[in-house]
C-alpha cells in the first residue's frame, strides 16, 4: 500500500506540530523532498523514511504498515424518534446516509414537514402512506419513491400494521424538519 505512505507521512508530522523546514533541518533532507513525498511526487525510499520516522519520534510500521482490514459490517445500532425505529445501514458521516426505518401503526396522522434535500424511501414490508403537497397515495412492498423535500410531505403507515422502508438522505435531510400550516 505505498499510495498510504504519502498522507501517512503529512499526518504523522502534523500530528507532531512539525513545519516541513524544521523536519528539514531536523532529518538533512530538504523541504522540497519532504513536500513531494507527502504529496506523494516521490517515491519514498527507507533512505528517507528513516529518518523522518526518527525525527518525529514514531516506529516505521506506522508510517509503512498494511492497514488493518476492519469489519465490514456496520454496527446496527437502533435509535427512537417520534416512536420510529431508525437503524443506521451506512458507517460513514458523510453523504448519502441510509436507514431501515419502523414506522408503528399509530403514526397515522400526517404532519407535513420541509427541509432541503431529497428523499429516496423504499418498502419493505407493510403500506406506506405518503402526503406530498396535495397529493396522498399509499405504497406498498417493493415500491420506491424519491421527491424534493422542499414540497410539504409526510410519511406513516397505512392500515393497520407497522411499516418497514429503507431510507436514504444526506446532512440535510437529517436536521430538523420545519412544521407546514396545515390547510
């Protein structure tokens, strides 16, 4: 994995609170060299490698190790709102994220909300109810729908069990939803 050992080095060292003229002095090799390996326009050699290890203090394999193969499986950590069950699909923080989500019986009653984004759901199991501007339709297994999130919208379950969707939205759909006057 040689392509790592370029942002490996800049970390270490920024970590360190190390400029690049002070490790130049510190390790004999120039600013210049020491730049192109960390933006990885040089090939790094243990001739280089060495003694920027020994300057900033930390073993080799830190900066020329493998990198360790992590689980692949997302840690399945189920949180509640409004009574919903959202279980997190994606690892990352960044965009977009994915969720299963419960939605109980009970939450029946549409309250249109706005945000900026958009919304991709898909059905899994159960009916689903969707109120988007002055539309109001029911999904069921299998079905998918995605729509701006600037139009008022709603979704529950319809009927008489709990519905299970799989959702996808980005930062922001994740922050708060803005109540719409009803009309």
């Amino acid at each position: 994995m040689i392509e790592q050992i370029a942002p490996r080095l800049r970390r270490a060292r920024e970590k360190k609170s190390v400029s690049l003229a002070d490790l130049a002095r510190a390790t004999g090799i120039s600013t210049s060299t020491l730049s192109r390996l960390e933006s990885a326009q040089r090939k790094p050699s243990l001739e280089l490698l060495l003694p920027i290890t020994a300057a900033l203090g930390i073993p080799l394999d830190e900066i020329v190790a493998a990198p360790r193969i992590l689980d692949p499986r997302v840690p399945q950590e189920p949180t509640r709102k409004d009574g919903r069950v959202l279980i997190p699909l994606s690892r990352q923080q960044g965009e977009p994220r994915a969720y299963k989500m419960t939605i109980p019986a009970h939450d029946a009653e549409p309250h249109l909300r706005t945000h900026a984004s958009y919304e991709w759901l898909y059905v899994l199991r159960g009916q689903l109810r969707i109120t988007l501007g002055d539309h109001d339709f029911v999904m069921g297994p299998g079905e998918a729908a995605e729509f701006d999130c600037q139009i008022p919208h709603w979704f529950g379950a319809a009927g008489r069990g709990s519905v299970e969707v799989l959702s996808l939205f980005g930062k922001q759909g994740e922050r708060i939803h803005l109540r719409t006057p009803r009309r």
